[in-house]
C-alpha cells in the first residue's frame, strides 16, 4: 500500500475514496484512511443525495 500511502500524505488528505469493481473496505493508512467502495455503490449514493438535495431545495 506504499502507493496509497503516499498518495494521502501528497494532498494532506485524511480520507479518500477509491472506486472499485466489486470490494468494499476501509484501508487504514499512515495519514488517514482510504475508504474502497464498488462503483454501483458509489453512484447509489450520489443518487440518493441528489434526490436528497431536489427535495430539501423545494422546501426552502
């Protein structure tokens, strides 16, 4: 995990997310930690928090 190591401590990142097939786990690194999420996961979330937003912007 060098790779990812240093990728986080490149950007002064604490967390991050890497877009994956089919896994899903937390990878704990020296500058924080790097969440894998599948990519059908991934666009589920961004879905729900569009709807998410389109819904609450209604109520403003």
């Amino acid at each position: 995990m060098p790779a990812l190591n240093e990728a986080t401590a490149e950007h002064s990142q604490k967390s991050a997310i890497l877009v994956t097939k089919n896994e899903h786990e937390k990878i704990f690194v020296d500058h924080g930690v790097i969440n894998a999420v599948p990519m059908w996961r991934l666009l589920l979330d961004l879905s729900e928090v569009r709807a998410w937003f389109a819904i609450g912007s209604a109520y403003l």
